[in-house]
C-alpha cells in the first residue's frame, strides 16, 4: 500500500472512532426512550427460518446466496421476500409465521439473503450495486420459481431490488409478476433523508477506500466503522410508540452481523440508485406501498411520489411507525400483503380459500 493510501485509510478509521462514539452515545439514549418493559415477543424464534426448506443459488458472478422456502412446491402462487440493506431474510419473521397459517396451501413463500448479507456470500465491492441486486433477483425467480404467478415483496433496499428487476426484466410484468409489494423503499436515491446527510461523512469516503484497498485491516476496525452507520439505522429503525425489546434486540443483531464491507459498499449504491424508469413497468401490475411515518430513512414522501405514479397501488401509512414498519407493525403489513394477492390472484383461489378458513374459524 502507497504511503498515501496508507494516510488515507488510517484517517478513516481515526474519523471513525470519533464519530461514532458520539453517535453511539446519542442513538442508546434515544432507544431506551422507545423499547418497553412488557415484552409481546420474548419468547419469539426469530431463527425459525433456518428451519425452513433451504437450498444455494449461485449467481451469474458466482456468488451463493442462501435461500429458504415455506409451503408446497406446486402452490398455485410463489410469493419472494427481498430483505433490506444490513438485513437477511429473518426481517421478514413475523410475515413467514403469520402468512403460513393465512395462506396455507395456496402460496409458497420464498426467502433469500442478499448477497453480502445473512448467509449468503461476500463479493466484490464494484458488485455491491442496486443493478446487480435486480439480476440477482431474476436469478432466484428462474431457479426457485421458474413456472407459475409470482408476487415480489422487497422492504426498503430490497423495494429498490424489486424495482431494478423491474426496469431490466419488463417482459415479466405481469406475465410472470402479477403484483409488487413495495415496504419502505424509494425509486431513487436516498440524499435527501438523514442516511444522506452520513452519506455526505468524509469519513465514509475513506472507509470505502479501505475497503477496497485493505479489506483484511477493515474488518478488524468493523465496530468503529458500523458505528458511524449503526446508529443512523437503529434511530431509524423504528417510531415513537413502544417496541418490543425483543425485537429491537433481534434488528440490532441483524445489523451488526453484516460485514463492513457489505455496509460500506452498500450504502454508496442506496445514494445513487435510480430506478424510476421501474415505475411505467410496475404500473401494469397490483402494487402495494407501505411506509411508516416516521422513517427517517425513506420518509414517506418517497411512498407518496412512487404511489402516484402507479394506478393499480393502495398506499398504507402506518402512524407511529419507523423503518422496519413490518417488524414493528407486522399486522398491517400482514393484512396489506393478504389484499395485494387476492388482487393480483386472477383465479381468486386464495381470496377463496382465506374465507372459507375465516368462516370455519367464526362457527368453531
């Protein structure tokens, strides 16, 4: 390494520690404000998805990416989770658990971690791209789901998936993809939140260099780094009402299990994204949009703009609600996702069924 670069990277880490342990400091008071003694899910497995039947599909780039599935293989819809940036697919749990018992045999649920992500493989920084994530996706639909309806669910870099796959792939909408569920997310790039304001940290300019250059010494220093970014993430994570400690430790875990360079990379790629040329292709599809309103890291606003641009969307704000609105307000997003596919169920096999279900449940 050049006595430059070497400068370079040790200012970043410097900047890092610094940063971070005020931050760190700011984001603990705030979130023992938020979370509440009475804890609904204390006796949650948040792992029970590693349980589920699982399998590796490689990309184009050769990287595996983990992969779990829940109900019959023959179900007459395929409905995929896309999970967010320093996420895995345990950010969907409660939606598998609740989902399941809705949907039956109707639906069969797939999971997968992005890459660099969960337990899915590390790759090449210059692959850590919202483009890459949109292939990757079509590579999960053409080998998990290569016949039949599918419903694509992406929650916040995730929702950014869904779009990309959109914008590269349209001869799928709708002969394959019949709906879009669209949680926390936004068309384009995220400069104007709070997450832009960490993005603009000179500190974050030399950490991705040390990233690319050093990635061996990076990891060493990942939690000085993931402190310059964690505390944006847990702040935003959720809203104003009581959270379930549980839950918020389980988030936590999440984000600190993501490698660095997964973090680092990632977050240049959530500032220039855009896919906007997504929106006519989602257009011709059922389209649901969620948001908490009060994310700091995708404000409604980016919901809004989105949802006008697409006739078939309902668009479901969730008062008091953060980031991880699925997480936090897991019922609403369970409800909306139950009527995003009985609209875009043309047989309305599954609306039928959920309400037989419902009506043995009322004379039980």
């Amino acid at each position: 390494m050049s006595r430059r670069r070497r400068g370079q990277w040790l200012a970043g880490v410097a900047g890092i520690s610094a940063v971070g342990g005020l931050a760190g400091a700011t984001v603990a008071r705030s979130l023992t404000r938020r979370v509440t003694d009475v804890d609904p899910h204390l006796d949650e497995d948040f792992e029970i998805l590693d349980a589920d039947r699982g399998c590796v599909v490689t990309t184009s780039d050769g990287v595996p990416l983990a992969v779990r599935e829940v109900g019959p293989e023959d179900a007459p819809l395929t409905v995929v989770f896309a999970h967010g940036f320093s996420l895995r697919m345990g950010a969907f749990y409660f939606q598998r658990a609740r989902l399941t018992e809705q949907w039956g045999s109707q639906v069969r649920m797939v999971f997968y971690d992005q890459r660099g992500h969960g337990q899915s493989g590390e790759a090449s920084p210059e692959s850590y791209t919202v483009p890459q994530l949109g292939q990757d996706l079509e590579t999960v639909l053409s080998v998990m789901a290569p016949r039949g309806p599918v419903v694509l669910v992406g929650h916040s870099m995730g929702g950014m998936t869904v779009l990309s796959h959109a914008r590269q792939h349209p001869q799928r909408y709708p002969s394959r993809v019949v709906g879009v569920a669209l949680i926390s997310s936004a068309a384009e790039g995220v400069s104007r939140s709070p997450l832009g304001e960490v993005l603009k940290n000179p500190v974050l300019e030399a950490a991705r260099f040390a990233v690319r250059y050093a990635p061996k010494m990076v990891h060493r220093t990942r939690g000085a780094a993931s402190s310059v970014i964690g505390p944006v993430l847990r702040a935003a994570s959720y809203g104003d009402e009581k959270v379930s400690r549980s839950v918020v430790a389980f988030s936590e875990r999440m984000m600190h299990d993501t490698p660095i360079a997964t973090l680092v990379g990632f977050l240049h790629a959530l500032e220039v994204h855009d896919e906007t040329a997504a929106l006519p292709v989602l257009a011709k599809v059922p389209t649901l949009i969620v948001c908490g309103d009060h994310d700091l890291l995708t404000p409604k606003e980016y919901s809004e703009a989105m949802a006008a641009e697409l006739p078939k969307s309902e668009l479901v704000i969730v008062g008091g609600a953060g980031h991880l609105v699925q997480l936090e307000q897991p019922e609403i997003v369970d409800d909306a996702l139950v009527r995003l596919v009985e609209r875009a169920t043309p047989s309305k096999l599954v609306a039928m069924t959920r309400r037989l279900r419902d009506r043995v449940r009322s004379h039980g």
